[in-house]
C-alpha cells in the first residue's frame, strides 16, 4: 500500500484529501495551517483539512513554519511513498522534497505555466480567461515551476465565481489526481517540462486590487466583481461610505459621460459609467457595517439620498 502525507489547508483541498482515502492510500499524516483567529470576534477556528482529516482519526501537523520544524523531522521519520500537497500555503524545503520515494507532487488550480503562485483561480477570472484547469506536477523549490504529470481543463463561464470555480476545480483535481497517481505509481508518465516563455504569475491579492477602477470597461470590472467574490470582495466609495459591490451586470448602452458617475437610477438598479463609454449595473451591494442587500433593499435604505450624476469611487476613480 502506497503510504502518504497529505498537505493542504483550505475547502479546496478536502475533497482531495477524501478521494485519497476513498481509494485506500495510507495516509501516514495531514499536514496543514496552524489554527487562526477568524471573524471580528477572532474566534479559534481549524482549517477545513484539519476538520476533514480529524474526522478520520488521521494524525494532524501544524507547523507555523515546515522550514525546520518539528514537524518536518516528523514527516521524513514517517518515509512517505509520496507528498501530495494541494493549496497548503507554504513552500517546503528540498530537503524535505526529497524524501519520498516516488517524490513530491501538487494539484494546482491552473493550466500550467500560466498563473503560477496562490491566486490563481481569482486571476482567471479577473483576467477573463474563457478556461481554466488544473495540473499535477512534481514540485521543487522554484514555484510552480517543476515538470508536468498530467493536465485537465474546464471551461469558465459567465456565472462563475471564485466560490463556484473553487468547488468545480476541486471536484476536477480530485478526479486528475486518482486516475494520474496508479500511471506515476508505476512509472508510465513522461513528465513534461513547463514552457517558460508561457509563465504568468497569480500573487496573492492585495488589498488595493480589491478597489474599483471606474475607468476600467464594464466587463474588466464584472470580471473583477466575480474574481473577487465571495473573498476578498470588490468595494467602492459612494457617498463617503465604502461599499462592497458582490454583483454586477454588464449592459450594452453606451453613454457618453465620464466614468464613475451615476448615470441612471431605477427601483432595483444603480447603473454606473465606466471606461470606454460602457455602462454597468450594481445588483447587489454591502455598505460598511452593514450586511450584504440588495440595490433595491440598498436604495430604499441607506442609499436613498445617492442621486443621479454623482461621482463614485476613491479620487475620481
């Protein structure tokens, strides 16, 4: 029996790890993010692998960082067959790497070389990409950059977001992984080497990509809006209160008015001017302190003084 240590930390990784069991591997160990503080009342709270795998009754690490832990001696006393990481959120030495017999590999949520790093499922669908998929490859310490054991796409559409993609992503790197791992096992994959003139880069996002660029075209900002949702989430400034935006939708008129203004103001509706004379539609909207509405709820609320041709957004923006 194959003996191995699975490392990931989110919702993401679960159904992998599940799959992993369901097909009779022998986990010798999770290893996943320490627990965190979450929630304005920073409440403990385990990661979703920690739940999955206790559950199981499997043994669970935590390092705050492999690099030298413990935790690490731990692992290379265990001998793993094979390290299978999917989204743990922490880059591991070589020497660890190094320690199973059949190596170390990831399932990472993008068509290899492009969107190497943590975000590439939000980049998809920020950069509106028509598709998306996921790679098995052997890891080393550069990036997402080592050789290639087998791919799978999908297409994204029109409605997805980073929680639906997420979900359709793991279903699908589930699937890869079971029917890759049996042909690496037995030594019948040719690993293909990454094309670096292809390589793009997914960082993780940061807190200014989450503002709204009013000059931005309509569908650049849908794009957004969904490659945001449902974290970290969009946001602009409308009457000097930030407002989450969690939903949009790209309209055909075209109008002559800067970007940024309000243009039109219906029951369920506040339609803003973007870049290159597109228009778009707010649906659903979450001002400070408040809970996620409706831009109806919103207009007959705390929105009820917004009026038509005024300017939203930070500095004109």
């Amino acid at each position: 029996m194959t003996k191995i240590v699975f490392m990931g930390t989110p919702a993401f990784s679960v159904p992998i790890l599940e799959a992993l069991i369901e097909e009779k591997y022998e986990i010798l160990a999770v290893v996943t993010q320490p627990d965190r503080p979450v929630g304005r009342k920073k409440v403990m709270t385990q990661t979703p692998v920690k739940i999955a795998a206790l559950k199981q009754n499997l043994i669970v690490l935590q390092p705050e960082k492999i690099t030298g832990s413990d935790e690490m001696t731990k692992i290379i006393e265990m001998k793993p067959d094979l390290l299978i990481t999917a989204a743990f959120g922490q880059f591991l030495p070589q020497k660890l790497l190094n320690t199973p017999k059949y190596g170390a590999i990831n399932v990472h949520a993008s068509l290899l070389p492009k969107y190497r790093g943590g975000a590439p499922v939000h980049y998809a669908l920020i950069k509106g990409e028509k598709e998306t998929g996921v790679t098995i490859m052997y890891m080393e310490k550069k990036m997402d950059a080592g050789l290639i054991l087998s791919q799978r796409s999908l297409e994204i559409t029109e409605s997805d977001d980073v929680g639906t993609l997420f979900e359709r992503l793991s279903a699908l790197g589930k699937e890869l992984l079971i029917d890759t791992l049996p042909d690496l096992l037995a030594g019948k994959i040719k690993p293909i080497i990454q094309d670096e003139e292809k390589v793009t880069f997914s960082p993780n996002i940061k807190p200014e990509q989450e503002r709204i660029d009013w000059t931005k075209e309509a569908k650049e900002i849908d794009c957004q809006v969904r490659g945001m949702r449902p974290w970290p989430v969009t946001y602009t400034i409308i009457d000097n209160i930030r407002v989450k935006i969690w939903d949009t939708t790209v309209l055909e008129e075209k109008i002559s008015e800067e970007p940024g203004v309000v243009v039109r103001i219906e029951k369920a509706a506040l339609v803003i001017s973007c870049g290159n004379n597109t228009t778009i539609q707010i649906n659903e909207l979450q001002p400070a302190g408040k809970s996620k509405m409706t831009t109806l709820a919103y207009l007959t609320g705390i929105g009820s003084q917004v009026t038509i041709g005024e300017k939203v957004g930070e500095n004109g923006n």
